[in-house]
C-alpha cells in the first residue's frame, strides 16, 4: 500500500501524513480526529503485542488502535 506506516516510526518521531488507506468508515473516523494527508503527526508511544498507539495532531492527544495506524502511511 504504501512505504513507511505510523506503527513504523519510534517513540516520540514526527513525520507528514502522505495517505489514508482502509474503508470510507475509517477514513471518515481518522478525518474526523484531524487525521488527514498533509498533516505532521508525532507517535507518541505505543504499547506491547499490538496495543493502541499514542499520537499528537496539533494540540491534541489521541489514542488509536494498532490496526487503524497500519492504515496511516507517513513520510519525512
């Protein structure tokens, strides 16, 4: 789908949102959350086995889910 995901980059990394993939459901959700191509989002910290993923758009703190990051192809 893409090169580098949002589970693909360190704790505390910042990169470009470059697409959404998933179904109009998901995509719908995470443009809804401020998550949207163009926008610079940092991984916070994400936890063991596939657990949420902590991430910063703008001012805001979000928790995703592991499945929904894999979605979120990021860039530098």
């Amino acid at each position: 789908m893409f090169g580098m995901n949002l589970t693909d980059l360190n704790s505390n990394e910042t990169a470009v949102i470059k697409t959404i993939g998933g179904g109009p459901g998901v995509v719908s959700r995470l443009m809804s959350m401020g998550i949207r191509p163009g926008v610079n989002i940092t991984k916070i910290s994400a936890h063991f086995w596939r657990g949420p993923v902590t991430v910063r758009v703008g001012r805001t703190k979000l928790a995703i889910g592991y499945g929904m990051a894999k979605k979120i192809g990021v860039g530098k």
